[in-house]
C-alpha cells in the first residue's frame, strides 16, 4: 500500500510518462500480480516490479518500449543463457509486465481510482492485454457494480463477462485487480510508545487514526504519520468499522476501560488490549458486565496480551508484536495470537480488584 501512495504521489505531480504492472507469475517471483511501478522520465521511479533485477533496465528503456501503445514484456527469472526471453537474473521465475503510456483514457482512468483507493474508495479493475492486434481495454467497477469506466468498444456481454470475474484469479488475456482501501489503524492512546505503531503502520501504507482524552498527548505534531489525531476518551465518535484494527494502550484504566466498553459493540476484526494479563482480565470482566455480553464473548473478540510473542523489549519492539498480528490477521495469516480465556479473566479477578491501577489524587496540608 505504501508504494500505491508513492506511485500516486509521482503520478500526480505530473512528472511521471510510463506505468508498469506486474501481471502475471509462473513460478518463483520476488513480487505478486498487482506489482507496479512508474517512471518519470528523468531517471527516477516509484515502486517496485522485482527485487532490484528489472527496474534500472525498466526506467531506461519503458518510453521507447511504448511509444506505439500499451505492451506486455515477458522476462525470464533464470540462469538459462540460451533462452529467447531477455533477463536471465536468477529468481526462477517468468513475470509478465503491461506496460503503458499515461496520456491514455485508460491510463488516467486507472490513475484516478488509485487516487480514489487511497481515500476509502475501493474498485475492480478488469485490464484486457494489449495482444494478437489489440490494443489494451480496461473496465473499472464500484464497489456496488456500477461502471466508472470503460474503454470504447467493449460490448455490454463483455462488459457482463468481465464483471463475474474474480480480483486476484489468473485469466487468459485479462488481469483482475481489486483496488482496497488501506489498512484503517486506530490507535487509542497518545502515549510515547504509540509513536513506534503510528509509525511502523505508516510505512506499510495504513491510514492511522490516533486518539486520547488528553488534549495534552493528543496533537498531531506529536504524530505527523498519522492521517488525524483527535482529543477522544470514547469510541463512539471516531467512526469505527469492522474490517479497521483497533489498539488500546492509554496507559490510564479509566480510558480503557470506557474505550473497550464503547469499541466492543463495533466489532472491529482486530481489537488488541496492551496490559498486563491481570488488568486486561479485570477491564475484559467490567465492560462484559457493562455491555450484557458474557466474558467468553468478549474474550473472543480482544487480543490480549497484545501482539504476537517476537521477544525483544522496548516500545520498538512492542510496535513490532502489534503490526505484525494485524497484518497476519487481515493477510489470513494468524500466527499464535495470545487470547484471554474467560477461566483465566476468573482466575485473575480472584487476586484483587482495579484498585491498583486506578490513579489516586492526594493532598497535603488540611
């Protein structure tokens, strides 16, 4: 997702003249379908097609490699010096790259839908390869089915065909993509160790959302990855969906405790609770209490002790546990998560209340 910015950013600067897709992988391949890069003219590029193998030749040679139109190149990733197809490089692979001129419908069409993508606005794109005397046709698609484009000449049966076909399936003569959304992060809390998750999130494209009831800790110059960050000590304002990740780590149990309390009803497909086992036992059982649910229910729905089990110490390294469950949780890749059971919530509440972690005011004097 990071280089789907990087490559709109270029684009949009008006500096960029070529777009590369990687379209198809027979074997070994350093990168997946949906790969892309754009050059600029000048020497410079934004994102990647392979591992560094392809992308120096790429640069040099796109403008001239399109100057009659959209092509797709096939390059071989092996050490076979007697083969036809150029680039022996060693992957062990062969990739398929379409590559294009900007100042084509099709090509700006594209463009804007990426644009849209990176604001919450999701398409598919169903691209026809230029091939056997064909020029490239592209046909996008809402998310509700409605057409955002489509290149003359396509019929409405192919237009129909084309739009059963599945993102991310291989096609003869066609690729299939769907443009998501990035990765929603909320991360509620506005402390120093947030700072590394904003962070590390950033990197991978994520639009972060950070928020706390401390004015103080909640300031955008504190965070400047995120996208917003706003003064908050509830979660029924911040426009929580199911398929965003949240993160509670206020540091405070009065917070957390009304934040777990107000996200739960939103169900968010990852919702990670920082604390020791004992605290986030005790706020898991209130909020259960709270909302009518059962604590097994709630336990289901939390991932505590959050992030996966790496090792390593430091708010680092803790941003690092967290990012990485999230991404194999929405990746369909679960690790060993770690989960609270309602029997351990039992055994926990058994060694005391909130006391301890709730902030005590005191004064002196009479």
């Amino acid at each position: 997702m990071i280089e789907r910015r990087q490559i709109v950013a270029l684009w949009q600067a008006g500096r960029a003249d070529v777009l590369i897709t990687l379209v198809r992988v027979e074997g070994s391949s350093y990168r997946k379908a949906g790969a892309r890069l754009l050059t600029d003219g000048s020497g410079g590029y934004a994102g990647t097609v392979s591992g560094g193998c392809l992308e120096t030749d790429l640069v040099r040679k796109a403008a001239w490699m399109v100057r009659n139109g959209p092509i797709v190149e096939r390059y071989a990733m092996t050490f076979d010096d007697t083969a036809e197809i150029p680039f022996g490089l060693g992957c062990g692979g062969t990739v398929d790259l379409l590559l294009e001129p900007l100042d084509t419908p099709e090509a700006q069409a594209l463009g804007h839908a990426m644009a849209a993508s990176l604001i919450g606005v999701e398409s598919t794109v169903v691209s026809f390869l230029p091939g056997n005397g064909r020029g490239l046709r592209r046909l996008i698609l809402a998310a509700d089915g409605s057409i955002i484009f489509a290149s003359p000449g396509l019929s409405p049966e192919k237009i129909a065909c084309a739009s059963r076909l599945s993102p991310g399936e291989p096609y003869d003569g066609r690729f299939v993509e769907r443009l998501a959304a990035p990765q929603r992060l909320f991360v509620l809390g506005a402390g120093d160790d947030a700072k590394s998750v904003v962070r590390l999130a950033s990197l991978l494209g994520w639009s972060v959302i950070v928020a706390d009831g401390r004015s103080q800790l909640a300031r955008q110059e504190r965070f400047p990855e995120a996208e917003r960050v706003l003064t908050a000590s509830s979660a029924g304002s911040l426009g929580i969906r199911p398929e965003d990740a949240v993160v509670l780590m206020t540091h405070s149990y009065e917070q957390d405790r009304a934040l777990l309390t107000s996200t739960l009803p939103f169900r968010p497909r990852y919702l990670g609770l920082l604390g020791a086992r004992h605290r986030s036992s005790l706020l898991i059982s209130e909020a259960a209490l709270e909302l009518g649910r059962s604590v097994e229910s709630c336990c289901a729905d939390v991932f505590a002790p959050v992030g996966m089990d790496l090792g390593g110490d430091g708010p680092e390294a803790i941003a690092l546990s967290i990012v990485s469950e999230i991404q194999a949780l929405c990746h369909g890749r679960r690790g060993p998560s770690r989960r609270l059971t309602s029997l351990e919530v039992a055994e926990h509440i058994q060694r005391g209340g909130a006391s301890r972690y709730l902030q005590v005011e005191c004064s002196l004097g009479a």
